[in-house]
C-alpha cells in the first residue's frame, strides 16, 4: 500500500505540472490562442506562419519599448550620457514602472536602455527619448518613421513608454516586423534577454541599483529554451502583451500576442507558437536557376532576350506539403524599353494544410532585354549588353536592301533615257543644218 500510495502520489504531481498539449495543425493551434491577436512570423524573411487578427489596432502597452530601444541603439552610443529633466519624470503616473530617477541626474544610456528592457522603466524610457529625439514628441516622430521603414502599416506611437493614449496603437503584425528589425540591430538581443543588470551609483544616486528581471520565456518556470529576446507589457487598457523571438536549430522566430487576460495566457500562448514554428515547418529553397526559367520565359513570350540579377528564394512550408505544391507567379511591375522589374511571387493553394501560409513571399529582380532581330548576333544572358535606339532603326533597316537598290537602279536608268534622247535629238539636228546647207 505505501508504495502504490508513493506512485499515486508522484503522478499527481507530474499530471499537476503538465503543460497543455501541442497544438499541431493551424486550427488546433487556433483554437488554443487565447490573446485576442496573435502572429508568429519566420525571423529571416518576416513571412506569416500564423496569423490571428494580425492587423487589428490594439493598445501595446509596454512592449512599445521595442521600439525605444531599438531606435535608441541605431541613433546613440552606449557611453552617451543622459541628464534627466524634470518632464520626463513627473510626465509619467508615480504608480507606473520606474526606477526612481531624480531631476538633472545623470547615466549613460547603456544603464537606461537595461532598465527599460529588464524593469520596464517608463522614467528612463523619457529620458531616452528626449536624448535621442531632442524632446518626447520629437522621439515619437522617429518611432514612427522607422516603425513604417521596418514594415509596420497600422502604427502610430505617441511616447516611448506605452502608457495610454487613444493615438498610441499598434498591431501585432507591425511590432513583429519590429522586433524583427529590431533583434538584428547590436546590442539589442543582449539587452532584452539580460537577467539581472547592476546599474553604478549616479550623481544623485549613491547606491547602485540592481534590476531583476520578472518571471517570463527567459527567466521563471515558463522558461523557454532557445529564447533570445523578449518585452512584456500591461496596463488596464491594453490588458497583457508580449513581444519575443526565440532561436534554435538556425532558425529565428519571433511571437507577438495582445490583450491576454492573464500573464499565464501570454507565456502559454506564445510557446504555443514557437512550439508550432519549431515542429511543423520545412525549410525549402528555389535556386536562381530554377527561377529564372519562368523569368525568360516571360520575356521571350514578348519577343525579347534578357539577363537577370537573379538570386534564390528561401521560405518555410507546412510538413505536410511539398516543394512542388509551392506556385510561383511572374509580374511585370514596370520599366523601360531595355529594361523589366520583374517579381517572382511564390504562394500555396488554400487548402487545410495552409492556411495562413498561403502566402510565401517574393522576390524581386532586374531584367535587362535585348530585342530579337533577323540577321543580329542574339545576346549572351552572361554579358550585359545596352542596345541603343538608333541601333535598334538600322536594324530594321537592313530588312529593306532589295527596295533600296530598285529604286537606284530606276533612277540611274532614267538619266541614262534622257541622255540618249538628248543625244538622238542633237543628232538629228545637225543632219537637218546639213540638207538645207547643200539646197
């Protein structure tokens, strides 16, 4: 008895710690997400490998703080040192996050930017972005600028905090392109996975202060393996929010859900998705030859030659399909008569398997043409060759040698006519002179 009671007892425990199982097809996974929006995208190329109302306007909360840092680290050194104003500390709710920053003190941004990706800092954010932007809102116009450089198209910040304001919204799908740009920038990656940074006493401060950072992917019984960067927000509004990006086997992702009810939905929902990204998807690349098969074939169907800067495709397909199911589609985006901007669009039908990775992504190339002329030497795709317009006309001239020389033959043959009749006529009027002469 006491040892089935002990096994007894240490299944309990095992079952009580059990995590929820993975979810393994879209719609499994779907049904399991429980942040009203939610995106896992491929860290390499940004493609979409799920999507959940990925381009609703939500509030970010704190994992605006990405994007702080991230414009930070590209605009400013480490050692720069900031001198806190008055503004940037009473423009911010006393109960919100900080690190008791005081009037004119001063630290480097390096001791800023660790407390804003590990303590969620909203003193230290201001005081980033007045060094940065000259002033918050002129830190809040380069937010934004370099939010749609990154490929965010439904964002608009007003802070470099993330405290509430109607006009400071996001979606997931924007701060995942963020993030995406953002893990790829020095230092960034470094910062935001940081468990425990001591920060030096300041002119204000003599006793250092130490930042821990909270229970997450990193840290805490929900840690993640593989993880390498992460943000969480929360405020009333915005509920729970989070931003993280996690590596392994050569492959990136990054995860990005908002308003969760809970702090457990978040973390359980975004390893739902690495967990997903990491088990059913296949890398598959297209080689620049077999792309540039529909390429020329393209060009040629228009009665041209070419040669195309062309290089490979990589991207990630579901398991359970194939690299001959991918679709690749050929477009003509513009150009001139010499030269074509041709995207090559590659995609899924939709089908169960798919679902929200219908779409792969594209790839863009230059293709320089070369008409194709009668009697003209074609054009080597390996030697780039410019034809110039006057060019092209003596081409087309050179169909017409026969006409041409008709017509120097007719004339030659009508002075030669009037010739012979002059002559004929001067001749019989030396003969007429000559009989009257002998009358």
């Amino acid at each position: 008895m006491k040892r089935f009671a002990g096994c007894f007892f240490m299944l309990a425990i095992l079952f009580s710690n059990a995590t929820p199982a993975q979810a393994t097809t879209f719609e499994d996974l779907l049904l399991s997400i429980k942040s009203e929006t939610a995106i896992l995208i491929d860290g390499d190329t940004g493609q979409v490998l799920f999507e959940k109302e990925i381009h609703k306007k939500m509030s970010p909360a704190s994992i605006t703080k990405v994007m702080t840092g991230f414009l930070a680290l590209e605009n400013a050194e480490l050692d720069d040192l900031i001198t806190i104003s008055r503004d940037a500390i009473y423009s911010i709710e006393r109960n919100s996050s900080h690190i008791a920053l005081d009037t004119d003190e001063e630290l480097t941004l390096e001791n800023a930017l660790y407390a804003l990706a590990i303590t969620s800092a909203n003193d230290a954010a201001n005081g980033i972005a007045e060094h940065v932007g000259g002033t918050m809102e002129g830190f809040a116009s380069l937010m934004n600028a370099r939010a749609k450089e990154a490929g965010a198209i439904h964002t608009n910040f007003t802070n470099a905090h993330g405290l509430p304001d109607p006009d400071h919204y996001t979606t997931v799908y924007d701060m995942a392109m963020i993030t995406r740009a953002a893990i790829q920038t020095p230092h960034f990656a470094e910062i935001f996975s940081t468990r425990v940074y001591e920060m030096p006493p300041t002119n204000k401060q003599q006793e250092p202060r130490t930042f821990w950072r909270k229970s997450a992917l990193i840290v805490g019984r929900n840690q993640y393996d593989g993880s390498i960067a992460e943000k969480t927000g929360y405020t009333t509004d915005a509920q729970h929010t989070f931003a993280a990006a996690a590596q392994r086997d050569g492959r990136t992702l990054i995860a990005v859900v908002m308003k969760s009810s809970g702090s457990k939905d978040k973390l359980e929902d975004t390893t739902a998705l690495f967990d997903y990204g990491f088990s059913e998807f296949d890398s598959i690349t297209f080689s620049a030859e077999e792309i540039s098969k529909g390429v020329y074939a393209l060009i040629e169907a228009d009665g041209m030659q070419a040669e195309a800067d062309i290089k490979g495709f990589t991207c990630l397909i579901p398991k359970a399909l194939l690299k001959k199911d991918v679709e690749i589609d050929y477009v003509v985006e513009g150009g001139t008569a010499h030269e074509w901007s041709v995207k090559a669009v590659f995609s899924l039908p939709v089908s169960d398997e798919t679902m929200a990775v219908t779409e792969l992504g594209a790839l863009k190339m230059t293709a320089l043409l070369h008409p194709v002329v009668d009697d003209i030497v074609p054009v080597v795709a390996s030697e780039p060759v410019s034809v110039a317009q006057d060019e092209i006309e003596q081409a087309e001239k050179a169909h017409f040698p026969i006409l041409e020389l008709a017509l120097g033959v007719l004339g030659v043959l009508a002075v030669l006519y009037v010739y012979l009749c002059m002559r004929r006529y001067l001749i019989l009027e030396r003969r007429r002179r000559r009989r009257v002469r002998y009358r």
